[in-house]
C-alpha cells in the first residue's frame, strides 16, 4: 500500500483504447528514462516517454475512473493527483 503521500499520475489513453496510469516521478531504476505505469491488463510495468508523448493522448475522466479508482483501493491505496500535463516536459 501506498504511504499518506500523494502520488503524481497522467491517465493516457493508447490507440488501441487501453487506459494506462502513468506514474512520471517512479522510475525503474535511478538512470532509468521509463515511468513506471499500470494498466488492467498488464498491470504495473514501465513505458516509455516517446511512447506516452507519440502513441497515447490524454485520457478523459470518463475514460479512466474506474482505473483510478482501482488504484485507490486495497492492497494500492494510492492518493493520486491526476495531471493533464507535466510541468516542462512536452505531454500534453
């Protein structure tokens, strides 16, 4: 589970309309260039920025509440806050 603190997440939607949380401030390692991610299907894994930034848009609050939501329960028990964008960075 989680600790109390909050924790960043971009929902991104692929092309092939696969919701996937995007966790920006976890990497795989402390050199590594990949967020750490979590879709239903797959579960947690690492991606890519390229793929984030050129292969996925934005997800829509309708698109990702029930992924957000399983990640907010037991045994994640994250707070996440859900940003549209990433400070300095090109996601959009």
């Amino acid at each position: 589970m989680a600790d109390s603190e909050t924790t960043r997440v971009l929902f991104r939607k692929s092309r092939d309309g696969q919701i996937t949380a995007v966790f920006p401030d976890v990497r795989e390692s402390p050199r590594a260039q990949l967020f750490a991610c979590y879709a239903h299907v797959g579960q947690h894994g690492s991606c890519d920025p390229a793929w984030v930034r050129e292969d996925t848009r934005p997800a829509k609050p309708a698109e990702y509440d029930n992924l957000k939501r399983e990640l907010e329960r037991e045994p994640y028990g994250y707070e996440l806050v859900v940003m549209a964008r990433i400070d300095g960075s090109c996601f959009e």
